[in-house]
C-alpha cells in the first residue's frame, strides 16, 4: 500500500461505520440507557432482585455496544492523524502501523456486520448439542467423538462455557451420542447452522486392510429454554429414573446413583444429565434440556403446520446431509449449503470452524 491508497482505504471504512452506526441505531440505543439509568435511581429498584438484575444485564450490554463503536470510530479517527503526520515525509514505519490499523478496523467491521445477523428470536439463547453416530459401528463412534471435540475446542476458543451433561462411550472406542451445553452470549445464534448430518470420508484406523470408509453423525442444535419461553411439564407425564453415573469405558465414578433419566411419556423424548455431582443438581439440568427439546418439537410442529398449508415439501434440516470432511484422498472440508470450502482439515477439527459459521449466516440472511 502507498501514502496515495491510504486516503482512499480510509473513506472507504468511513462508510462502512457510518452503515454501521445506522444499523446499530445508536441514537435509540442511547435514549435506552439513560431511560435504564433513571431507573437505577429510584429507590424501590432493587426490591425485584430478579428484574433488576435483567435491567443490570440489558444496561451493561447496550453501553458495552455503545462504547465498542466509539472506540472503533476513535482508531478510525487516529489513523487520519497518522496519515497526515507520515504523508508529508512518507514514512514507511507509520504506512504499516496504518496498513495493521485498516486491517484491524475492517476486522471489526465484518465482526459487527456477522452480529447484526443475529436477530432471530432465540439466536442470544445458550446452546445445547447432541451428537449421534451413525450407522457404521466403531468408525462411525470414532468420528461422533471427533465432532464432540471439535465443537468442545470452538466453544473454548470463542469464551464459551462449555460442559458434557450426558455421553455414551462406544464399545470399542468413540462416542455413541453426547450432549454439551454451550453457555455464552449468542451460543444458538452461531451454532444453530450446525444441524443437521456431517459425513467423514479417510481411510479407517480401525480397517486392517487400510480401506477407505464413509461415516456419518448427525447434530442437533437447540437453544435452552430462558425464563420468558413458558413450556409447561406436567409432572405426571414424566418417568424418573436414577442410574450411577459412568466415565469412559463404561466405568461408574461414582458409587450413589446422581445421574438423573428423565422420559416424557406423551412425546416419548429422553433426556439424561450426569455432568452434576448431586442428583438435584442433574435432574434440574435435565429438566432444561427436556425444555429445549418440547420447545423444538413445539416449533417444528408450527412449521410443518405453515409448510401444509402453503403446501411445500422441505427437507428436514436434521435429516440432511450438511457437510463432508474429507481426509483421503485429498484435505477437504466442504459444507454443501454454502459451498464454503476450507483445506486445513486438521485445523477444523481443531475448532476452527468460523469460516463455516459465517457463511452459513450470510447464506441463511439471504
């Protein structure tokens, strides 16, 4: 880049947070805080501890946002000044140090532009994903266990809290399903194009004569119910069963049956939570998670109900094939909605599936 190119970059995220200031409606935003502050001030705030934590949480969040922009605006801002003070001598040391600050404000600008897609009604909820292997035995298993890391390592890297609240070790190696809970801001919002059947194609560790196998494992991804999603559970049509918990390999780690099975009888939905130390503890988490799945079942039934009338055959998210993971005989990821494409397969197992989260959002917005 040259002095002469600066300019132009430079007007150019101008635009970008001048689209951006109007996309976050700053202005209301304000309004909002200062009508949140005057809440604060009156003294009975505090004897509703439950909603005046909520209007804690939404004031912090809105200044959070309001302040992120203004400080963006303010890098902005001081690399004009560089600008000026390097264009007259044309110093190559402040040309970089603006080269890395456009780079870095157009960083943030595609971060907030990915954010702003997530307006869907549950898309701030945290997540909770279940992972079944496939038909295709200790291969299949294996590649199950593979997907729940590569989620884990994701969840780690982006802040998330994430925990394993029930699991099933295959027989020989692997995983037969898992289900984790990914507690964070916008956990469903990112994860939610997840669903559905990722294939893997390599030749199997567990293959003597060194063939090359195809194995799937099918995701689902729902978000966890919050306090203002009313899902009613008549106690009467659960069935609670209480077992010990288990490791791998089948080993129990625990000798008093704290891992809580929870069948509702109606739908014929199992949910089972061992993550807890207590039985209380497990049982409370297998609630939410029977929550989520009544929740779902509750917005697909409206779903099929629209698709009925207006008489369109969709297929079923879960039961389609989304993505393929392709180790042998080339290094491959492709995900078949958006044909986003990454070579680092390795990588991606690693958790780096950012690539694929946004195109699926910029896809999905389309």
């Amino acid at each position: 880049m040259l002095y002469s190119d600066v300019k132009r970059e430079l007007t150019a995220l101008e635009t970008g947070l001048e689209d951006l200031r109007a996309s976050l409606d700053l202005s209301i935003k304000e309004e909002r805080i200062a009508e949140l502050e005057l809440m604060i001030t009156d003294p009975t705030f505090w004897e509703d501890q439950e909603q005046a934590q909520k209007t804690m949480q939404e004031l912090t969040g809105l200044k959070d946002k309001v302040k992120s922009f203004f400080d963006l605006y303010q890098k902005w801002e001081d690399l004009g000044v560089l600008r000026e003070l390097g264009a007259e001598e044309e110093d190559p040391d402040i040309l970089q140090e603006i080269e890395e600050g456009i780079q870095t404000i157009q960083s943030e600008l595609d971060r907030w532009h990915l954010q702003l897609l997530l307006n869907g009604p549950y898309d701030r909820n945290n997540a909770l994903v279940t992972l079944h292997a496939g038909a295709g035995g200790t291969e299949a298993m294996d590649w199950n266990e593979m997907l729940m890391r590569m989620y884990i390592r994701w969840g780690e890297k982006k802040g998330y809290k994430v925990d394993i609240l029930d699991s099933l070790a295959g027989d020989e190696a692997g995983m037969k399903s898992a289900t984790l809970s990914f507690s964070g801001e916008n956990a469903y919002g990112y994860l939610k194009g997840e669903m559905g059947v990722h294939r893997l194609v390599r030749i199997s560790p567990f293959d003597a004569s060194g063939r090359r196998h195809t194995s799937f494992a099918s995701v689902e991804v729902l978000p966890e119910v919050s306090d203002d999603i009313d899902i009613q559970i008549n106690s009467e049509d659960l069935k609670v069963d209480t077992f010990r918990a288990s490791g791998a390999g089948g080993q129990h780690v625990n000798k008093t049956e704290s891992a809580v099975r929870i069948t509702h009888i109606p739908t014929g939905i199992v949910v089972a939570c061992q993550s807890e130390r207590s039985q209380i503890q497990n049982r409370a988490t297998a609630m939410r998670m029977l929550q989520a799945k009544l929740f779902e079942r509750q917005r697909q039934e409206q779903a099929d109900e629209v698709n009925r009338l207006k008489g369109d055959q969709q297929d079923i998210a879960f039961g389609s094939q989304i993505r393929s993971y392709v180790f042998h005989p080339y290094n491959l990821v492709k995900d078949h909605r958006t044909n986003c494409e990454v070579g680092a397969v390795y990588n991606v197992m690693d958790g780096e599936i950012d690539d694929f989260v946004s195109a699926y959002m910029i896809w999905a917005s389309k």
